[in-house]
C-alpha cells in the first residue's frame, strides 16, 4: 500500500473587518456587504476553506459550497417549504438576470423591491450569474461590440451592459457577476482576445452603472482556451474594484486535458483574499479538481441532469463507507454504476428500502425506491420533486465531505481515492476487491 504523503493545513483569516451585530433570528455577525474568509488551506495544493457573509440575514456559509441551480430563483422541482427543511447548507441560489428579460420584467421587480421579496425569502443568498447552461447559453457568433448574445427559450436576444445591469439593479442580489463574452473551444486567437477586451469593457461599465454595492461584484474572467489570454483576463481584471471573480468559459467544447492548465493559469493571478466561483465544472471529479486548484463557490446542474434521467446519487462520501454493498449493489442491466442508480427500472419494483440507507434527506427518510419507482413509471412530478431533494442534500454533503478533507488535513488522500474509486469501479470492476478493506 503506497505510503500517503503528509499535508498539513494552515490556518489563516484575510478578509476586512466584520461589523458585530445580529443574523436574523440569531446572533452573530451583521454585514451589509459581501465578505469572504479564508480559514484554512492545504499545504499540498491550492484547497482551502473559507467563510463567506453575506446580507446578515442568515448565518455566514462555508466554501467550497454549491449554488442552487434554479429556474427565476427556486430549484426546478423543490417548492419554497420543502428548501427550508432541505439542508442547511442549501441557502445559496444561482438565479439567471436573463429569466427576467420578458416576465416578470425589471420594472415588476423594482417595485416588488428585488428579488428576495418577489420570492418572499429574505433569509437566502441570491447570486446573480447570466450563464444558465440549462436554458440560457451564450452564442458567440451573435455576440458584437453592442452586447452578449444568448440563446434563450424566447429566442436569440443580445444583451447590452445597461439592459444587464437595469435587471441586476432591480434584483439587488446578494452577489452578482458582470456580462461575459464566452467562446466556444474553436474560435481563432484574434477571437479569444476580442473576448476578453470586451468583457473587461463591460466589467468597467456594469460597475459603472450599479446601484448595489460594488465589492458585491464578480468580475468574470474568460480567455476561451488560450492560456495567454486568461491570464490577461485574469490580471485585468483583479485592478478592478470587486468582491470577488467568477471564471467563465468552460464546458464550451474544451477538452478534459485542457481544463487543469487553464484553470491553473488563472489562479496565480487573482488575489488569495477574494472568493472565486467557476462555471462549468459540475461533476464530482470536475469539483474535485477545482477545488485543489483554489476554487470557492461552484454553480451546477450535475442534480437536476440526473432527476430529469430518473437517477438518483449513490456514490460514497468518505473513504469508510468504500464497501462491497456500497460499490457492487447493482448491476449494469439496472442502469446503475458507482455513483448512481437508475429508478426506472423494473428492479426497483419491489423494493421497500430507501435510496440510500445512510442518508438523512426527505426522500430516504420518508420514501422508497418501489414508490418512486412507480411515480416516474407514471409520469408523476412528484417523482422529480423526491429525485431532486435527494440528490441536492447527497451533493451538498458531498461539499460537506471536502471541507472535512480539507479541515482534517486529508484532501489531498480524499481526492485520489475518490477518483480512483470512480474510475476503477467504471472501467476495472476485477480491481473492486483492493479497494475493499
């Protein structure tokens, strides 16, 4: 057995100083800006967990953490009651400015009073990023000088920066990200360059035009695959005065290959004290890999891909949970592997136990796998509302589990048996028997 290199965590705080006050319904600490923490960092790579206030309205959340992938600001199949009793860690939405093009429109919204109060949930964070990779993509041929174009369920529609930020003012989201130019992996140098010059364009005039406080901001940082010109976006963009970076441009036709040393290029760049999100890296090895390289907040639509499928998450979370009848309870005539099962099938007919016997969601707690079984096989919603619930709580306790690697001085170990196990279990099933204690 390969001896496991030491790591050591450092502790550290970066951050302004915090005003003390109450949360609301608690004590703790009041802010009317955004904030972010480091609190502890790996010595064997970039990992770090940090500590991110926002509104005070709500205790400060922990990072490396997951948006909520919604849809005008609730998740696709979880209703507002079922999210508060969801998980604790599920109190950060990623909502899209550009679901907010038509209806309800920014004025509907201003006079509401934002977004928190259309939703009437003043006690979660809303992080405002135009990429919604489910419905809204960005569509670089369209794109010009005047705006961002998007493919949107209402069509092709350009997005200037003013038109942007009318929606981002209205909102008054908690975070928000400004306007990209994202391009696909094939585009020509000139192109890539083209895309930065211009996001950075927008980033001067989106901060130019806010109304919400600018150390709220994100500034995305794009480059497309070349190493050159992200590490320009990223420089350029770490003199402007924002809270925070949001890295954009992935998931557009790059390969796996790519991924590491553009990410990497980027990093070294940014301040250490600032969060950094990433679009685009949504499976568990994708995050995993992000999260060495120095990654803080990751939106992803990984759940709602699997419930839309009739799948539910089943990979372990820590390395004791690694056992036979976790790895081998299915077969491949099911549809299942390592990290999932697929409900559709027949197999499930009969069986009266829950997703997961370890897990503490609603859907295992009060279901099992016959009943969702038959919703799905019946076209009920109720089967993608069960679906959805489980598997966001399994892929927030998964974020859970890397802040513990992290915290426990252990990441670096956590990371390779994580992604050993997926890929040995999917490709090497003879190799079940060593990982097995």
């Amino acid at each position: 057995e390969e001896e496991e290199e030491e790591e050591v965590c450092f502790v550290v705080e970066w951050g302004a100083s915090l005003v003390v006050g109450e949360f609301f319904g608690g004590g703790g600490v009041a802010l009317e800006e955004m904030k972010f923490v480091v609190r502890a960092w790996s010595a064997t790579c970039q990992a770090r967990v940090g500590t991110l206030y926002l509104n005070g309205q709500f205790p400060p959340l922990e990072t490396p953490c997951l948006l909520l992938s919604t849809r005008k600001g609730l998740p696709h199949f979880i209703t507002a009651d079922l999210l508060d009793c969801l998980h604790a860690d599920a109190r950060l939405l990623q909502v899209s400015p550009l679901h907010f093009l038509d209806n309800p429109s920014s004025s509907t919204l201003t006079g509401v009073g934002g977004i928190h109060e259309l939703l009437s949930m003043p006690n979660y964070g809303v992080v405002a990023v135009a990429r919604d990779s489910l419905a809204c993509e960005a569509d670089a041929e369209g794109s010009s000088k005047l705006g961002a174009s998007f493919q949107t369920p209402y069509g092709r529609r350009l997005v200037d920066p003013v038109k942007y930020m009318n929606i981002i003012n209205a909102m008054q989201p908690d975070m928000w990200v400004s306007l990209p130019d994202e391009v696909p992996a094939w585009v020509s140098h000139k192109r890539n360059k083209l895309s930065v010059d211009r996001t950075l364009q927008w980033l001067d005039h989106c901060l130019s035009l806010q109304s919400v406080d600018g150390r709220n901001a994100l500034g995305c940082v794009v480059g497309g695959v070349s190493i050159e010109e992200r590490r320009r976006s990223s420089q350029e963009t770490a003199k402007r005065d924002v809270g925070g970076f949001s890295i954009g441009g992935f998931d557009r036709g790059e390969s796996k290959e790519e991924r590491a040393p553009l990410l990497n290029a980027v990093i070294g760049y940014l301040p250490e004290e600032k969060l950094r999100h990433v679009s685009g890296f949504g499976m568990p090895e994708e995050v995993l890999e992000a999260v060495s390289a120095g990654i803080d907040a990751f939106d992803s639509t990984y759940p709602y891909i699997l419930t839309m499928g009739g799948y539910a998450m089943t990979f372990p979370l820590h390395i004791k949970e690694a056992t036979a009848h976790n790895i081998l309870s299915e077969n491949a005539n099911t549809g299942a592997d390592s990290t999932k099962i697929n409900l559709r099938s027949v197999s499930y007919r009969y069986d009266a136990s829950p997703i997961l016997d370890s897990c503490r969601c609603y859907s295992c707690q009060k279901h099992h796998k016959a009943y969702i079984h038959h919703l799905l096989n019946t076209h009920e919603m109720l089967a993608q509302t069960l679906l959805e619930i489980h598997n966001t709580h399994h892929y927030l306790n998964f974020f859970g589990a890397i802040r513990e690697a992290v915290v426990g001085n252990f990441f670096t170990a956590y990371k390779r048996w994580f992604l050993n196990l997926r890929r040995e279990i999917q490709h090497m099933p003879a190799a079940v028997s060593q990982l097995v204690p």
